[in-house]
C-alpha cells in the first residue's frame, strides 16, 4: 500500500457505492472516515478496512439537518489531523412515486439529505481546503437531473440541485486550488431498493 496522508470523508460510506468508494481509497492509502446511520455496518466497514491494512473511522450520523452536518464535519476535521482533504457527498435518498403521491415528510427529508447535508458539509470543509490550496469534492448526482422522468420530482430535483451547486462551487472555491465535480452513476449492481432506499 502506498504511504499518503490524506484523509477522505465519506457519506454514505458504509454500503454500496459509498463503500466501494472507501475501500478503494483506503487500499490508495488515503485515511478514510465513512458516514452512515447504522453504526453496526459502520463499525464492520471500517474493521474491514483496518483488517486489509487501511486506516478508517466511523462516524455516525442521520445527516438531517445543518448541525448534524457542521457536527460531522467537525469530528472528520478532528479525526483528520486538522483537515479533510477529500470530501464525496455520496449519501442520498430516493423516494420514488408520483408528485400527487409525495408527502410534505418526504419532501423535507429527500432535501434535508440530498441537499442541506452537502451544502453544509461544503460550507464547513471547503473554505480549509482552500486556505490550504487544494482539496477535492465529490457530488454523487444521477442522470435522472437532466431530463424528467415520471416518479422523480424529489430525486430528480435535488440532484438538479447538486449539479448547480457543484458549478457554484467550482467557481467560488476552484481558484484556491479545490477541485468540485459531480458524477453521475448509472444502475449499480447491490442490495434491492425499495422506494425510499438511502445509500
């Protein structure tokens, strides 16, 4: 394994993609903290890491609003030596179903996680990341921002979201060295979601 003192935080770290992503940092080299609400997943994500011969932490966390969001950046600062040098907002919600059919519930916790959580996750990590003069942040977005599809309004919308403010932040922070990109994975092989499934 490769010696690098970076430390990478990761929503959603703890299954799916967000774990793939962890794994493959870890085996880079890089200090992975992964994020997730299950803290029993999330201890045996990072055993495994440490097992491979990865540093990793855990940090628990709904990502609900802009305080959990600040807290989580906090303790990942903490953890990280003073910095994050990574940050991948990869944790999402996706309530499928018609518009007519969305609750003001659902509504508030598709935004909340999709887009609040990220937004403060950057707000607090980003502005270090630049007086150090680099860093990188990476959105998970989807396909499904770019065009309409029936049984998206929510998913679709906050990620049309992510996709504008990852723009936003590239322009506000890219001068000082921090790279901002969106990606957007097609169908992922996994676990089934059901409507509603967070990764």
């Amino acid at each position: 394994m490769s010696t690098n003192s970076s430390t990478a935080l990761i929503t959603g770290g703890t299954s799916g993609i967000g774990r793939a992503v962890a794994n493959k940092l870890a085996a880079l080299g890089i200090h992975v903290i992964v994020v997730g609400r299950n803290a029993e997943r999330g201890q045996k994500t990072v055993a495994e890491i440490r097992a491979a011969g990865g540093k990793a932490d855990f940090i628990s966390s709904d990502l609900q609003d802009a305080s959990s969001a600040r807290e989580v950046a906090r303790r990942a600062v903490e953890l990280g030596g003073g910095l994050v040098d990574i940050l991948i907002n990869n944790a999402g919600i996706y309530p499928f179903g018609p518009t007519h059919e969305m609750t003001e519930e659902m509504f508030e916790h598709a935004y909340a996680l999709n887009v609040k959580a990220p937004y403060f996750l950057v707000a607090e990590l980003a502005p270090l990341m630049a007086k150090k003069g680099k860093g990188a942040v990476v959105n998970l977005s989807t396909m499904v921002a770019d065009y309409g599809a029936p049984g998206m309004s929510l998913y679709g919308s906050s990620k049309a979201a992510i996709n504008l403010l990852t723009k936003v932040w590239a322009a506000e922070y890219g001068p000082s060295g921090v790279r901002v990109n969106a990606v957007s994975p097609g169908p992922t092989r996994g676990a089934g979601r059901p409507p509603g499934y967070t990764r």
